[in-house]
C-alpha cells in the first residue's frame, strides 16, 4: 500500500475530513488533496504531521535483500 491509499484508509477509519485533516495538521488542504490524489510530493516534515494526526509514524528500516 502506497502513502495516499494509507492516508485515505486511515482518515475514512477515523472519520476525518481532508479539511480537517489539514487544520489539525497545520498544512493546507490543497497539499492533502494532492497527496491523496498521488500527486504530491510533500516532505518528510508534512508526512510526519499528517500521521501525528492519523495516530501513525514512519518507521526506518534497512530493506530485506533475496
């Protein structure tokens, strides 16, 4: 699952508009429609916050090589 599927999966869950998203996130609505569209491309700091609000977080991890 890519980051807009993520983000509009969790929002629906949670019953959070895009506008609200963005308020509570302190970013605009036009960067939430974007990413949510796919064609955003925000940067870690704008990522972050719309996952604070979500109750999410990224995590880092070395990829697995076969």
């Amino acid at each position: 699952m890519d980051l807009k599927d993520t983000l509009k999966e969790r929002r629906s869950q949670l019953n959070i508009s895009q506008s609200d998203l963005a308020e509570m996130a302190d970013v605009s609505l036009a960067t939430v429609k974007d990413i949510e569209r796919g064609k955003g491309n925000p940067s870690i700091q704008t990522v972050e916050k719309l996952l604070a609000v979500l109750g999410m977080e990224i995590i880092y991890q070395l990829r697995k090589t076969v």
